[in-house]
C-alpha cells in the first residue's frame, strides 16, 4: 500500500497565473504528442498524463477563481 502525500502552498495572483498558464501549455503539448506521436506507448502515456494535468488545473483554477476572480485565467501579454 502506498502512502498519498500532500502538500499546501500558498500563491499570490501573478503566481497563480503563471502556474495555470505553464499547466494550459503543458496540456496542449500532451494533446499533440498524443494525437501526432506514431508510437502507441508515447501516445498512450501522453493522453494518459493529459488527463492527469487536466485534473490538477480544473482543481486549481476553480479554487483561483474563487479567490482572484475570473481574470486570473487571462493569460494575454496586454494590460488587463
């Protein structure tokens, strides 16, 4: 039996941004491994950790939002 470990952290704004924004470009990069890699393992593994970081960001975001509001998912260069 394996232990599950946690761990708490403490974000402010723009580092939450910066968090959510690295795990958006992270599922897009998983997505086109998984649809455009010839090897079955690699596809696999890809979609298998999409849904993985998929997860990680619904839960993070959810709890952005409710703290930061919904600009927190803006992830546009210009000012806000």
């Amino acid at each position: 039996m394996s232990t599950i470990r946690e761990m708490k952290i403490s974000l402010l704004d723009w580092e939450a941004r910066i968090v959510l924004e690295s795990l958006t470009k992270e599922l897009q990069r998983l997505k086109n491994i998984n649809e455009t890699s010839e090897d079955e393992d690699e596809a696999a593994e890809a979609g298998n950790d999409y849904l993985e970081v998929a997860s990680l960001k619904e839960r993070l975001e959810s709890e952005a939002v409710t703290i930061y509001g919904e600009q927190i998912k803006n992830f546009s260069q210009e000012e806000i």
